[in-house]
C-alpha cells in the first residue's frame, strides 16, 4: 500500500488546456480551500497522503517533542486507516477487493467503509443520482479517467453498454448484517467524491479524544474545524475563485465545527470540435454535465457529507442544484459563469451563517 493510492494518477488529457497539473478524483475533481489568514496557532502537523498532502493546525500554547509524535501518529493512522480500506490504487485494500469480485452475494465490509456506502447512497437518493459512486466507466470512457488515451466522445451505443454497470441502486449496503453487495456483477465503486472528507472527520474526531478541541484538519483541500481559537477567532477559510487562469480568492467563511468542501468543473476539462468537455459526468445521462455553473461550496457539521453534495450539487449545477440545497436546508454557495464575470448565489442556510464576498439570496 502507497500513501498515493486512493487517489488515480494525473491523465494527460487534464492538460489539454491547462499547463498546471490536476488532481483528478475518478472525475470529482475537488478544489482546493485555503486559510484565509495566518491563524494564531504555534502548531502544525503536516505531510504527504493520498496522492496529495494534509495539515492539522493546533491552536496549543506549546507541544512537547514526545506529545507531538504522539499526536502525529494518531494523525497518520486514521489516515493511513481510510486509505488502506478505500483506496482503489492498492489491490490489497478493502474497496478493490470487492471491485475484483465477480460475485453478486453479500460480501463483509468494515464498519466505516460502509459508513462511507451509506453516506453516498443517501446522497445519491436524495440528489436524484447525481452522486454515483459506480460512475467510474462513464468518466474513463469519456477520458478523464487514468487511462492513457487521447480525448474522444463514446458513441452512443458504448455509452448504453456501460451505463449497464452504472447506478448507485446496484449497490446494497447493509450495516446491520455488515455487508455490501452487488447487483451486477461488472460493477465497481470509487468512493473519492467521499473518503477524503471522511479522512477528515476521522482526523477531528481523534483530536477530540486527545482533547485537543481547537484545530483545523485539511485533506487535499477539504477541511473541517473544530472549536473557536483560544482568543476567540472563528477559523477563517478562503473560497477560490472558479478561474481557470489565476488563482485568487472570492470570499471568505468562517467554521466553527464545520467541514467545507468546493466542486467544480474548471480543473479539468478537454476542447475538441471546439466544444468543451468537463469532468464532471452526470450519471443520469452518462455524459458530461451542461450548465453555468463554475463551482459549489458546501458548509455541513461532517465534512464527509460536504464532500459528498458538493459533488452532487456541482453535477446537478445552479438551477436544479441550488433548488435541492434550499430544499433540504444545505449550506451551498453555487459560483457562476457569466460573460466576463463569476457571480454567486447562496442558500439561505448559508446565507444565514456565513457572509461571503459577492454572495447574494
């Protein structure tokens, strides 16, 4: 097992259009958040995981050399946990065992990898199927997968033979008994649109039994916070601007025991026949979502669920997107293309416990 794995490898036809290297999440590319400012803290533990980095920012007067190697391997484990249950890169993992199976029985699954099944297929029903952990052939056989092959549009009747294997509903996930199953036996699942909120959580909830309450965990740019800082500072967190050219900041949020996640579709994407191609495939129509909308920002008590809609509502774009967010009271700030300009449009969840620069209701 690599500390890589879970994450696939950059595919060429990711820079088709931008010099920049992508992280490409099995085509649910997240964006990375930043810190808004420099926090007041003294501490910080960081490195290499998952193909990308992580950081967990302490706001502690001081950490001796013996307790913070304490708290960097409690760190390490519960990452190195969710990456050795989910990855699909490591065939030894828990998920790439099941993918291998042709078998349609029950099959044992640990208890937080199907946490994560369960997280996704309530997503997933209450999004319509915007969110579909067995989209995978869909998003490889329009290219944006790991293959290396140059960028083509599926002929119809290839898309209708892979959409076979596609859909959440094939999937049967049973906490109680303990098992996962699949309806056909072709399918395979790729939980990157969750794990890495998921790593997250489990980051925060470890802190939190060590008692260290005032921190922020950030995992290949999902974050969450945990208590306000000890002078009584909110977290603060910048919200990139959806622009493929520049990197600048759009606004700010402020967490207080809250994960973030950002979605969109400006990262990754192809021109050919000078029509443009994103990433993000919708898995109701197995091909690539068509709206305005740049990127979704999602505020939820877990950051795993804020993973989860973000890529869901960035599927499903500002119109039908903004209308389930409101609808089931998300905290979702939608960002879009308009001409010349970005324009934001927040929910009244979000609107109501965060002031971001340009948001309107």
């Amino acid at each position: 097992m690599t500390s890589e794995s879970l994450d696939p490898r950059l595919s060429p036809r990711g820079k088709v259009l931008l010099p920049l290297g992508l992280l490409l999440l099995v085509g649910l590319t997240i964006h990375r958040l930043f810190i808004a400012d420099a926090p007041a803290v003294t501490i910080e533990i960081s490195g290499p995981i998952m193909g990308t980095s992580y950081s967990v920012k302490l706001d502690v007067p001081s950490l001796g050399a013996q307790e913070r190697t304490r708290v960097s391997d409690v760190i390490r484990a519960r990452l190195d946990e969710v990456n050795g249950l989910m990855s699909t890169y490591d065939p030894d993992s828990e998920l790439s065992r099941f993918n291998a199976s042709r078998s349609t029985q029950p099959q044992a699954m640990s208890a937080a990898t199907l946490a994560v099944f369960e997280m996704a297929e309530r997503v997933s029903a209450a999004s319509g199927g915007a969110l579909d952990v067995t989209v995978g052939p869909l998003v490889e056989a329009w290219g944006f997968g790991v293959a290396d092959q140059p960028p083509v549009v599926p002929a119809d009747d290839v898309l209708a033979e892979l959409a076979e294997r596609v859909g959440y509903r094939l999937l049967s996930v049973d906490t109680d008994g303990g098992t996962l199953a699949k309806a056909n036996p072709e399918v395979e699942a790729d939980l990157s649109a969750v794990a890495k909120g998921f790593a997250v959580d489990r980051v925060a909830e470890a802190l939190d039994s060590l008692g260290y309450h005032r921190y922020l965990v950030e995992v290949g740019g999902e974050l969450k916070a945990g208590d306000a800082k000890a002078n009584g500072d909110a977290w603060r967190v910048a919200i990139e601007t959806p622009n493929v050219a520049v990197r600048e900041i759009y606004g700010v949020v402020e967490l207080a025991r809250e994960g973030v996640a950002t979605s969109g579709d400006y990262r990754n994407f192809y021109e050919l026949d000078g029509v443009e191609y994103a990433h993000l495939i919708d898995p109701r129509t197995a091909r690539p979502a068509r709206h305005s909308g740049a990127s979704v920002n999602v505020i939820h008590p877990s950051a795993a669920a804020a993973d989860a809609w973000a890529t869901a509502l960035s599927v499903l774009g500002p119109d039908e997107g903004f209308e389930v967010a409101e609808r089931l009271g998300l905290a979702a700030l939608f960002i879009t293309r308009s001409e010349d300009e970005f324009l934001a449009r927040a929910t009244t969840e979000f609107g109501d416990r965060h002031q971001v620069a340009g948001s309107s209701r």
